[in-house]
C-alpha cells in the first residue's frame, strides 16, 4: 500500500509472560485461533511495510518457527533490561524513514488502527508520537504527564507519585517516529529508575529536550488491551469471538447462542446458515447457504455445501461435503474425506481419506478409511475397511455403484467390489468380487439341538 512504503515495524516480543504461568512465550498464545505475535505480523504484512523486525527474546527457537512463514527478520534480546533496550536489540541505526513501534501481546489492534497512527503521525508532521488512550482504570500502564495540554513526559506506574496515578491517559507502548530521531535518541536512555531498566518511555523527554516536535494520537481503549495472564488472553479471545458471531449476524446467519459460538475470523459462512449453541468452526472453513450446524460440532480447514445438516457432536477436518448430504450426529471425517451429494453419514461413522458417492450412506458403526465408494452405496452397520496391513502399509478398497454391504462385513484391501455386488452379512471379504456377484466369506453354521440341556444333565466330574 502506497502510505506503508517509507514505513518500517519493529515489534517488541522478548517478554517472559511470567504471568502465563505457562512454558509458551508469552507472544505465543493463541487468540481465536491465531498466536497474538501472528496476529500483529500478519497486520503489518498485508499492509505492505517495507520491513518489519521482531525482537524476541524468551522461547526464540519458538518464535523463530511460527515467523519461518512471514517476512520478518528476527532479533534477539539477549537480557530482559527494558524496552528501550529492546528496541536497540532490533539494529535500528540501519533503518530509515518512519518506524512504527508496535508489542505483540496488543491482540486487538487492527490494521485500520495501525492506518489511523500513521496517518496521524504524517498529518501532525511529527518527529515522534505516542499513542494513548484514555482508561477508567489505568492499572499499571504508564501516565501520560501533560502541561496546559501538551505532552510533557510518560511516568512508568512504579516512578509515579500518588497525584500522577490519578492520571487516565494512558501510554499504550505504541510510538511513531522518524528512523534518524529514534537512532539520535535512544543511546542517551539510561535506567536511572526503579527497575533499573532502559525505559523507551524516556525517548518522549529526550525529544522534547532536543526540540523535536512530539506529539501524541487518540487511540481507542481496545489498542491498550495487553495479555498478560490466562484470564486476560481468554477475554481477548471472547472479543474476537463475538465480534464474528455479529458480523455473521449482521450478514443473515442464524446463531442461536452468540456466546457459546466460537467461529474464528477466518471463516466464511453464508447467509441462510444456522449456528447452535457450542459450536467450534476454525480456519479456513468455508459454509454455504442453508446449512446447519448443531451443537458441540467442531470444524476445522473444510469446505461445506449448501443444505447440509451437520447434526450434534459432529468432528470435520480438511473434507469436503456436497450439497444437501447429512453427517453424524458423532461422526468424525478426517482429513481428505469426500462425501457426495445427498450422501448419509450416520452416528458412529469414521472415515478417513475416503470418496463418497452420491446418495451412498453409511448409517452408524463403520469405520472406512483408504477408500472409493461409489454412488447409492448401502454400507451396513459395523463395516470395517481393513487398510493398514502387518507391512505398515497403507491400502485401498474400492466399491462400486449400488452395492450392498450386510452388517459386520470386512474389507482386507487393497480390494475391489464391481457395481450392483451384493456383500452378505459377517463376510470378511479378502478377494476381488466382480460386478452383479453375490459374496459370503463366513463360517457355516452348526446347530446341535437340546445341546444345553444335554450339558445341564452331565455329572460333574
């Protein structure tokens, strides 16, 4: 985008999250189904910046894997001695133009928000800024200090007389500035304060000193909202989470429980849909109209027709499913699972990397997996496809149109079972059955009359 090309990011993530109590870094913890750190990074790059560097510090190998799929460089911090500090870890004295100073545990932050920043700080004509906003309880944030309205200083909560903590404004950690007043600066912070820490906070007085022109930018409280412990990285998944369930709303999808419905932003669902209550749809799932999806389904990274009924208690990953089919209630599809039009997925029903044809079914108790079934296929319950072989290998059974499966029926594959075959109940079917061909592989049955009686009568020995 034409306002991002003189801009740079450096985006602070070295924190330990000592509150997390959690072996993670801090950055990354999900949010709705996306660490806070991609959340941000993600911003950054499809907003087109011409750089962005991530200073992390605990956890780094972590950090490093999760960013391997974005353009960014990493910078280590190598001790926790403050933002300012931080800020230094990223090299900046090779940057140029503007730099937007962003943390990675602000999950709410959009990209029209980092827009606005910008925009601000170009129209101000400002040699640094400072976002703030205004909160009822500031907490531990740092106070923004002014005199007859113009920004004087930012006083870390720890360094702040009883009067300075009355203050509302606060410092929300995100600084606008230009790359040659940020490398001029920040070799004179120095940590004479309580923590002992190089504050970034003290870039403001430095500024203001040196006579560049400082200024702050209105922010809404939402960009303030930091994750430091589990309960603040649960509310800040709530958020998102409504947000969606009224963005869905707003665009004709029926959802019964806004609050117990958690589809991540990344989904698209059409209108017509309906959503009950404890439903879990994440990634890039796509819904099309007049689909329903009962309570305690869970869906992940798949593509659903329309008229689809996906009943309770129903797990989906990675498949795809044609129009007007119906699947569970407790069925589980893994992933490259195909099921037809008009198909029927019953209760108990497990595939996994199957072909199902249109208007088949497969009423409750199977498990198929490695197969092709064709179209007005009857699969009858406790069907198994025997698929894994004593070599650990995979293989594939294949069925034609219009079979019948009986009951408690085994495929061993790899096999193949021609159109219009008919597969007798308790067959374990181990050979190829041509089309129109009737095959039973069991036992014969021995019936001994009055055999119990005859046991009952026997002395015991």
């Amino acid at each position: 985008m034409s306002e991002t090309v003189n801009w740079s990011s450096i985006v602070l993530a070295a924190g330990k999250g000592t509150r997390m109590k959690s072996p993670l870094p801090k950055v990354l913890h999900p949010v709705a189904g996306q660490p806070m750190l991609s959340r941000i990074v993600k911003n950054l790059t499809q907003l087109g910046f011409a750089e962005t560097r991530i200073v992390a510090g605990h956890g780094y190998p972590l950090v490093e894997a999760v960013m391997t799929n974005y353009r960014v460089t990493l910078h280590k911090q190598i001790e926790q001695k403050g933002t300012a500090d931080a800020v230094q870890s990223a090299q900046p004295s090779d940057m140029s133009g503007h730099i937007l100073i962003i943390n990675g545990d602000h999950p709410l932050i959009e990209k029209e928000d980092i827009l606005f920043f910008m925009s601000e700080f170009m129209s101000q004509k400002l040699d640094l800024a400072v976002v703030t906003c205004q909160l009822k309880n500031p907490k531990e944030f740092g106070r923004i200090v002014r005199y007859h309205g113009e920004l004087k200083a930012i006083v870390e909560v720890k360094d702040a007389s009883v009067e300075t903590r009355k203050i509302k404004e606060i410092n929300t950690g995100i600084y606008c500035v230009r790359a040659e007043v940020l490398n001029e600066l920040l070799p004179k912070v120095t940590n004479f304060n309580a923590n002992k820490e190089f504050y970034l906070t003290d870039i403001v007085s430095l500024a203001l000193e040196a006579h560049f022109k400082v200024g702050t930018i209105a922010a809404k409280s939402r960009v303030a909202f930091g994750v430091n412990t589990q309960a603040e990285l649960a509310r800040a998944s709530q958020y998102l989470f409504r947000k969606k369930a009224q963005a869905l709303m707003e665009s004709g999808v029926l959802i019964l429980d806004p609050d117990s419905t958690y589809v991540e932003e990344t989904v698209q669902i059409e209108s017509g849909c309906a959503l009950y209550p404890n439903v879990f749809i994440r990634g890039n799932t796509k819904i099309d109209s007049f689909t329903s999806v009962e309570p305690h389904s869970f869906i992940v990274d798949s593509e659903i027709g329309k008229s689809v009924q996906i009943k309770a208690g129903t797990y989906l990953e990675r498949v795809k499913i044609y129009n007007e089919a119906s699947v569970g209630p407790y069925a589980r599809l893994r992933p490259e699972t195909i099921i037809g039009e008009k198909a029927h997925v019953g209760n108990f029903v497990e595939m996994k990397k199957v072909k199902f044809g249109k208007s088949s079914k497969a009423g409750h108790l199977t498990y198929l997996g490695d197969a092709e079934i064709g179209e007005e296929v009857n699969i009858g319950c406790g069907t198994i496809t025997c698929n894994y072989a004593v070599d650990k290998k995979k293989y594939k059974t294949i069925i034609g149109n219009r079979v019948f499966v009986g009951s408690d029926s085994q495929f061993v594959a790899p096999i193949e079972i021609g159109d219009d075959a008919v597969i007798g109940s308790g067959s374990t079917i181990t050979k190829n059955v041509p089309p129109r061909a009737l095959a039973v592989a069991r036992g014969r049955q021995v019936t001994k009359e009055n055999w119990s009686q005859k046991k009952e009568e026997e002395p015991n020995k």
